[in-house]
C-alpha cells in the first residue's frame, strides 16, 4: 500500500488520466485507480471528492448530471481543454521528480 503522504501531490493527476478517454463519476474513478494501481493505491472518498471541487474551480474538468441511480442524480466530470495541459505540465513535473529522488534511491 501507499502512503497517501507520497502520492497526494498527483491525486489531481490520477484523477485527470482516468478522464482522458471519456466522462465518467466519483466511484467509478475511485474504483479504476484502485484497480490501475493493483490495489496498492485506494484513493479515500473524501480526498477525491476535495479534488473534484478543486479542479473544477480551476477550471480543469466540468461537472454534470446524467442518470438517476435509486432515484439520485449521479454527477459527472469530463476533462476540460484546460485540464488536458494541467495534466501534461504534470506529467513533465512528475518526470523531473523521478529524476531527482532516484538519484537518493540506493538498493542497500
């Protein structure tokens, strides 16, 4: 498992790359990351749902309404324009960061 210490900076990544091919919602996201991630990531619900409200103020995916699940709307993100280069300049970051912590990773 990993510690939500070491990934919370690229929560808003995950979640952006599991809206690259299409729309989709809070659980299903929460789910596919766990799955991605072989389990050894499970996002808490309150950490996506922070990230959702996040991203959306900064413009990086929309939110909206689609079917009704036992009588409750379930609310949707799509990624934006905008969102598609936030992901890109982090996945750029992400590349430096691996470049600089590998130089401290020694198998001992």
């Amino acid at each position: 498992m990993i510690s939500s210490d070491v990934i919370r900076g690229y929560n808003d990544t995950l979640i952006l790359y599991m809206l690259l091919d299409g729309e989709s919602y809070g659980y299903e996201i929460s789910k596919n990351i766990r799955k991605l991630s072989d389990e050894k990531y499970i996002m808490k619900e309150t950490t996506l749902y922070s990230a959702f409200t996040r991203l959306e103020k900064n413009g990086y995916i929309d939110s909206f309404f689609l079917d009704e699940t036992f009588g409750k709307r379930r609310t949707y993100y799509r990624i934006t324009p905008l969102g598609l280069a936030y992901y890109r300049e982090k996945c750029e970051e992400w590349k430096v960061t691996q470049e600089v912590v590998n130089k401290f990773i020694k198998e001992l």
